[in-house]
C-alpha cells in the first residue's frame, strides 16, 4: 500500500491527538483532576513544552510569548488540543511602538498582557500606559516586581510596590496579576527590600495580604521560588492565607527544568532560589497545595480560577469529568 505525503501528515496530526489526549487524562489521574500552569514561558518547540507538562503531571498551559508568537502557538494549539488553553503578550515597555504591539497580539489571540518585566518603577509613565491599555482592551496584566537584583548586574524591575496602592485605585478596571520577589516578600508586614526571598515567621499585615482584601482587581500568581518560598516559610501562616484568597490565587510554575522532574539547568541561574536546585518547581509547588487545601480548593486554584480570571474558553477539554 503506497501511503500519500498528504495522507502521512494527516496520521501524524491525528496520532499527536491521540498522544495529547493520553497525556492530559495522565495529568488528570496524578493531580486529582486537570491542571492549567499559568506562568509557562514558551520553549524552542512544541515538544520541549510537552516534555515539562507531561513529566510534572500537568494537563495544559497558558502560555507567556513574545508578541508575534500568536501564529505559532495558534498551529500548535490546532496540533496538540487541550494543551495550551491560551497565551499572554509580552514586549519592552520602554519602546515607543509597545501598545500598538500588545494591542495587536490580543486582536491575535492573546487572553493578557505580560509578563512585563522591565527596569522601570512600578508608577512609570511606561508602566501607566499598560495598566491603562490592558484595562481598555479588557484583558489582566502581568507584572514582574522585584526590589532586589539577583545578580550584581541585574538590576530592578517594576521597583515601588509598595506604594502600589496608588496605581490600584487609578485603574480600577484593569485586572492586575502579582508577580515574583517582591509582591511574595510583602506578605510580611516587616518586609523591608533587603533580600530577595526572606525566611522565617511571617508578620501579619503585610502590604500584598492588604491589598489582595481591599481591591477586587489584584490577583496572585503562585509561581516560582518567589511564590514557593512564601508558601513553605511560615506553615501556620499558610493555611489561613489560602483558605482566604482561594477565589484570588492561580497556580503557575515558572519553571525552568527540562523535565517536570528537576533535569535541566533547573533554578541554577537563580543563586537565591538554591533551595530548589534540581527540583521541579511546579511539582514542589503543587505537592504543597495538595498538602494544605480540600479537593475542591485545590482545583480551584489549579484550574477554575485560570479560566475565570483569564476569560479562558470554557469548551477545553476537562477530562475529569
């Protein structure tokens, strides 16, 4: 039997369904139920993204793209269905031709803004024109803040949080995503930018515990060793602080391991997270919201919230039920 170029593309495709599909009920068996990671930034093709999905156990993800990748995650979603429930923007926030950039990758596809991580204050007029568009385009915007350089010649991003009460109540209709060092730092009422991830009991009223309760317009990623860390340091604190943000929160890894097992250059370009070298940061972090939330919490934060809070299309594939 002579098998056609056409006919041999379209076995492919149907056999990466079929694989696709295999994949996320696995995930779904492992976790309890389907899970979104919603800080997956994109790799050099789509089976290095697969490999890390598959091995941490997770069904699908939201992608963090460059600008014109809208084309390509949109062939990929086609190829492999359910795994990349969406994708978020980003682009240099200093360069004059941002806004018509971001505005033409939602128009492409595009559920959010970001993750934005420039080294500019958190109050930039550059940060203000963002805030300002993701609210007029109707999507959340995702901002990286961190106060203190990893390295000695890294620098700052979005440094001010602390004063970012400002800007919530300036844009009450944009959807703000909290993200990295200093947001997850905050929780901490003694908090006072002198390391990136502090250790120890955490003290009550910390500026981000404030503002998740007082503005309907913040939400939390859980990702990295920024979130990791601030979720294993105080386990008292832990607990009472998930029961009260389970509508707010979102679960992401940020991860940079090969593997969803730890291979990989894992967080070794990160001195500071060394604490979870050679392990999978979306494992770790769901281990420990599996540990410290009721099922139906716990799918809360791994999957509804993603769908809610991003506006993802309800007609994914949700193999749990």
């Amino acid at each position: 039997m002579v098998i056609t170029r056409r006919r041999f593309v379209k076995n492919v495709a149907a056999l990466a369904t079929v694989s696709s599909l295999c994949a996320q009920n696995t995930a779904s068996n492992e976790w309890g139920g389907p899970v979104v990671d919603c800080h997956f930034h994109m790799r050099r093709d789509p089976q290095a993204n697969l490999q890390h999905l598959d091995g941490a156990g997770i069904s699908g993800a939201l992608l963090l793209a460059r600008t014109d990748s809208g084309d390509q995650i949109h062939a990929m979603q086609k190829d492999y269905p359910g795994r990349f429930l969406g994708w978020f923007a980003s682009t240099d926030v200093t360069k004059p031709e941002a806004e018509d950039l971001l505005t033409a990758a939602v128009k492409n596809g595009a559920v959010g803004l970001g993750e934005l991580k420039s080294h500019v204050a958190a109050a930039s007029p550059e940060l203000r024109r963002m805030y300002a568009l993701a609210g007029e385009l109707g999507v959340p915007i995702l901002v990286h803040f961190q106060e203190v350089p990893h390295t000695p010649t890294e620098g700052t991003f979005a440094p001010g949080f602390k004063d970012f009460e400002t800007i919530l109540k300036s844009y009450p209709k944009t959807r703000f995503i909290g993200h990295a060092d200093a947001f997850w730092a905050n929780l901490s009422a003694d908090y006072a930018n002198e390391v990136a991830y502090p250790e120890g009991k955490i003290k009550r009223g910390g500026i981000t515990d404030k503002l998740l309760a007082s503005y309907p317009n913040l939400f939390a990623d859980l990702y990295a060793n920024s979130g990791n860390n601030a979720l294993s340091r105080d386990p008292e604190f832990t607990q009472d602080f998930l029961k009260r943000y389970e509508d707010k929160l979102i679960f992401g890894s940020d991860c940079g391991c090969t593997d969803g097992k730890g291979g990989g250059i894992s967080q070794a370009g990160n001195p500071g997270a060394s604490r979870l070298a050679g392990k999978c940061v979306a494992r770790e972090t769901l281990t420990l919201l599996r540990n410290n939330l009721t099922p139906a919490a716990f799918r809360k934060l791994t999957w509804e919230n993603a769908h809610r809070i991003h506006k993802l299309s309800a007609d994914h594939t949700d193999l749990s039920k």
